[in-house]
C-alpha cells in the first residue's frame, strides 16, 4: 500500500531540479513497492513516468506512429524485470535506460523488415504526433526542428537534463561518457540553439 511519505514526496511547487529529485525519490520508492508486489505502487509509477517516457522516446525515434507502442514496450520491459531493480540509481534513469534499449531494438526490427504507414493522410498523423503539453503548435514544430537539426548526441544530452530534468550525473550514465561530456554537450545546443532562435 502507498505510504503518505510516498505520495507526499512530490512537492507542489519548487525548483524544477528540486522538483525532480523528489519525482526521483518518489517513483524510486514505488518502484521498490512494486518489486515486493504493492499494485498500487506499480500504477504510482507507470503514472508518475509515463509522460517523462513518452518525451523520452519520441526524441530518439524517427517514427511518430511507433512512440506509443516503444513507450508500452518500454514499460512491458520494465515491469516484467522489476524483481531486478534494486534502487542503486533513480527509477526514472533505469526506465530511461530501458526506453533507450526499446527504441534501438525497434530500430533494428524496421530495418531488417521495413513497414509501410498505414495511414493515407501522413499529415493529420503528424499533427497528431506532435506534443500537446508545448504553448502552441507551431512552437512545438520549431522547437522539435531546432532539436532535430542538433547531432545525436547533443540532442539525447539535452534532451536529457533540459527538458526530463535528469541531473548530469544520470544522463551520463545513460549516454556512457563522463559527467563533463554531458555537459560541453548541453553547453554547445543551448548555444546552437540560440543562435539559431537569433536568426529566425
């Protein structure tokens, strides 16, 4: 059962880095619950990650229609080796890492069986791709277009600290390079990035 120590992990309103290491205190916590069998906590943390999961994926993957069914893939994954996790690093840093390993899966099954879209209108599909939690439609196409034109490994380390609010130590852990690598990344498409923004 979830403790109100547990619930009340989250703060209301703080910092965002503060705010994320008590959503990683917290979804640690029930992920732990839920290794030792507490239903409740296994939903506490499907919710609490599904979103963070969903970002997560959707700016490693190259197909819009494939987020959804490599975030449920990811969470399969993830529940079905809980009785593994043993809380060394966050909770949310193990899902990410898992999440990370789906999609390169994912990559390797299209192609070595590419699929066909199965939707005619390619452009309502992508609209409906896009993420609803961004001011505006056409902030969230620039703002995926700026990120898109990064190379790979400044946009994950971005993506990463900036926009999940993982602290450098756990995306570097995610990335398999040094702490300081993360953060020259981070430093060089936040200036990338502004210098496109002056452009435009």
């Amino acid at each position: 059962m979830i403790t109100p120590a547990l619930t009340a992990a989250c703060p209301k309103r703080t910092s965002p880095r503060t705010e994320s290491a008590a959503l990683d205190e917290a979804t640690t916590a029930w992920a732990l619950a839920a290794r030792a069998g507490d239903p409740d906590a296994v939903e506490h943390f499907v919710r609490a990650l599904h979103r963070d999961v969903l970002r997560y994926v959707a700016h490693l993957c190259a197909d819009p229609q494939a987020v959804d069914d490599l975030a449920q893939e990811t969470f399969l994954r993830a529940l079905g080796s809980l009785h593994r996790f043993e809380g060394r690093c966050s909770a949310r840093a193990w899902l990410l890492s898992i999440a990370r390993r789906a999609v390169i899966d994912g990559y390797r099954r299209a192609s070595a069986r590419p699929r066909l879209a199965d939707r005619p209108d390619w452009q309502l599909a992508a609209e409906h791709a896009q993420p609803r939690d961004l001011p505006g439609f056409d902030d969230g196409i620039v703002l995926l277009d700026l990120l898109a034109a990064l190379p790979d490994e400044r946009r994950q380390a971005f993506v990463l600290t900036q926009l999940l609010g993982l602290p450098y130590a756990e995306a570097a852990a995610l990335s398999g390079c040094p702490e300081g690598t993360v953060r020259s990344r981070v430093a060089r498409a936040r200036a990338t990035l502004a210098g496109e923004l002056e452009l435009a």
